[in-house]
C-alpha cells in the first residue's frame, strides 16, 4: 500500500512531494486534523511484475476535482469513499482508473502516523501506512523501524475505517465510477453457474460463485439454515487463487458470518434461479464431522 513518487500530500505549508517528506514533519488527514509523521517506507521496482503496476487514477475519476490530477498507487492501496476504505486495485474501470502499463521503473513511498489516518494525496482521501506484519517484506528501509523504534508497539494498529472487500455497497461504488467514468454497465446474462461452498458453518459461509454467461458480473446468492433464508450475498470478493486458476479477474469470491452461529445445514444458492451451489468435499466432510460429533470421526 503505497504512493508513487510524485504525489502531492497535503501539509499544513501546503501539498509536499511523498519522496520529500520525513519523520517529524506535519501533513493533513481527512479527519484528525494534523499528524506528525513517524516513518517513511520505500522500496524501488526497476523491472516491474504486472502485479506490482501501480493504479493510475485519472482527475476526475471518483468525484469533480477527485481526484485534483492523476494519482498513482499501489494496487492494494486504501482509497477513501463514502467513509469506507477500498483498494485501488477494486477500482480499476481500465478507462478512468487504470493500471498503468507504461511505467518502466516504481518508486513507492509509504507515510506512517501514530495512528491509521487517512491522508490527503491530490485533493483525494488515501490511507497512511498501516503494519498488518508485513514491513520487511513491502520496504527496503524496514530495518530502520526497528532502530528507531526497538520496543515492541500495539498490533496490529485499529484501522481508522472500515474496509470494503465485497458485498453490495462495495459494487454500487464500482458501478457509479463506472457511470461516471461514461463506460457501459456490464451485462448480466444467464447462464450456467460454476463454484463450490467451502465454509458452510456452523459461524459463516465462504466460497465462490461465477456465471460462464458474464464471468465478471457479480453472482447474487442466497444463504439458508435448515432451509429458510437467513441472509443475501454477492460474489465479488477478491481471491488470488481464482485469478491463478484462470477464472478471470478471481472477484468472484464470498466470505460472510451468518447471524447466528448454528448446527443447521447451510445452503447457498443462486438469488435468480435458485440453483444450489455445491460444497467441495473438505466442507461436507467438515459438515458430517460436525452433525455427528467428533466421538464418531472413525
């Protein structure tokens, strides 16, 4: 998660080039006024993977003036809307927000507060650095943390928004910038349905489901408990090993907590026509396990 060089953050003197900053110096956040810096993290791509592109969101993309010239992150970077946080990646329309093919060499830059906050890069709200464990591994100059700061912090740091990942309000965001972006919603065809459950209680329900008709339009899906329907369900969120597999963009996974923890059979089906998704054989075996007890696992 982080800002090419180049970007413009806010400060209290004004917007300050990322590669320019420090610790200790100021910047603005969208909501807890100003912050001082407590680290900066870097790292450098001279040759990059297709999946370390940054996203190039264009002026305009996500509201008049929002952002205020083109920003450009890392896919995974937080991206503020509608008091949510969503990965840039997420966004992408490949006509507004884009991944951008053209750059030869990546310099990222990261901004880490006391606290996660979100920053100002261009008139557009971005998240600061959050460590979810993985410093070492995103930064070149992660050693340097650990100088500066040998005792042990609180972690993982309380994320300062909520992130969406999937479900309904994450696809009418997607679809607005699709509108705005003056592109043609996505049809959604009938068609055969493929997938599996492979979580199916006793605390939530996971998996995923796609339509062959239009892989890349989101399944609705219904779930039920002993055949009543407990709650309603898109496939759009994001699973690397769908993408691996060749299942398009791999946005065509769930994972949600049903109301109630239960010894019920869960069912998830298809909203439109109903169709039973099926379980993969490690879910009905773990579903057995549970309806008979662990005295009869032999």
């Amino acid at each position: 998660m982080c800002f090419c060089a180049g970007t413009r953050i806010l400060t209290p003197g004004g917007p300050a080039l990322v590669e320019r900053l420090q610790i200790g110096d100021l910047v603005e956040t969208l909501h807890g006024g100003v912050q001082r810096i407590k680290w900066v993290g870097r790292r450098l791509y001279r040759a990059a993977a297709p999946q370390d592109l940054p996203v190039r969101i264009f002026a305009g993309a996500i509201d008049d003036n929002v952002p205020e010239r083109d920003l450009l992150v890392s896919a995974d970077h937080g991206i503020c809307i509608d008091g949510a946080l969503i990965a840039a990646g997420r966004l992408v329309n490949n006509s507004t927000i884009a991944r951008d093919v053209t750059v030869q060499e990546i310099g990222y830059f990261h901004i880490e507060l006391e606290e996660h906050e979100v920053l100002v890069a261009q008139n557009c709200g971005a998240e600061s650095y959050r460590d979810e464990g993985a410093r070492r591994q995103v930064f070149e100059n992660a050693a340097s943390f650990a100088l500066r700061y040998p005792v042990p912090l609180p972690w993982p740091p309380v994320p300062c928004l909520p992130t969406l990942d999937q479900g309904f309000v994450l696809d009418a965001i997607q679809q607005r910038l699709t509108e705005r972006a003056g592109l043609e919603p996505l049809e959604a065809l009938e068609g055969p349905l493929r997938g599996f459950v492979d979580e199916a209680g006793p605390e939530r329900a996971a998996g995923w489901a796609q339509c062959e008709a239009s892989p890349e339009v989101p399944v609705c899906l219904d779930i039920f408990v002993d055949g009543v329907r407990v709650m309603r369900a898109l496939a759009n969120l994001y699973r690397a090993d769908l993408r691996d597999a060749g299942l398009g963009s791999g946005n065509h996974a769930f994972s949600v907590e049903l109301p109630e923890p239960t010894t019920g059979v869960v069912e998830v089906r298809r909203t439109i026509d109903q169709e039973l998704l099926p379980q993969t054989d490690s879910c009905r075996l773990s579903v057995a396990r549970r309806q008979t007890g662990p005295a009869n696992d032999a």
